[in-house]
C-alpha cells in the first residue's frame, strides 16, 4: 500500500524505486561496514570489489522487476497488483520442490496454504 500510494505520488514510480534503492542500500551498507573491525571491513570491501558486476546486474535486475510492479500499482488497484505477485512465493516453492529436490514438509505446506488464502482474500475483497 504504502508503496502504490508513494509511486503514484511521486509520479514516477522507476524513480521512486531508485529512491528507495539508494536511501535502502547506503544505510545497509553502513551498518556493514560499521559491525565489522578494520580486517573486517577490508574483507568486506575485497569481497564486494571482485563481485560488483554481478552485483550490479542484479541490482539492475531488483530495480527493473520492482519498477515494473510498482508502475502497476500506479495504473491499477494495488491489491490486484499485490494478489499477483504474492503467487511468486508459489512458484519459488514449486521450483524448489520440482527442481531443487527441497522438501515440501507441513512448514511448506502451511506457507504456501497461507499465501493462497491471502491471494483470493486480496483478490476477492
């Protein structure tokens, strides 16, 4: 909610993505490098430094997939837009399951049960 309201005030949601990115991912960053020791933090920073191109696709990635919902919600109702995407968890688990040879205990069970019930309770009402 909170997100389609602030997309849709922005006026343009690829930029408030980028926003929340920036005002997200500095802080984190920062908290990072703050937990660590001075051994800690150039380790950190050698880790990211042979990492960053596959860090930046996937940011590019996050930016573009999120963008894309948060334009939805901009143009639609946002339970619509957030019923939809919801079902991804249902994929994740699926794949998991079917390719990932990962189990499907109650816990799963229970998860995936929880998020269809919020999708036809967001769909429906």
């Amino acid at each position: 909610m909170v997100d389609g309201l602030g997309g849709r005030a922005a006026g343009n949601a690829l930029a408030y993505v980028a926003a929340l990115f920036l005002f997200d991912g500095i802080p984190y960053l920062l908290l990072v490098l703050w937990r660590r020791d001075a051994a800690g933090r150039r380790l950190a920073w050698r880790y990211m430094a042979g990492r960053w191109r596959i860090a930046w696709l996937g940011t590019l990635a996050s930016l573009g997939s999120y963008g894309i919902a948060l334009w939805a919600m901009t143009q639609t109702p946002v339970a619509v837009v957030a019923a939809l995407r919801e079902t991804s968890v249902l994929f994740a688990a699926l794949i998991g399951t079917l390719f990932l040879r990962e189990a499907f205990g109650p816990r799963r069970a229970l998860g995936v049960g929880m998020v269809l019930a919020g999708v036809m309770v967001l769909r429906g009402g």
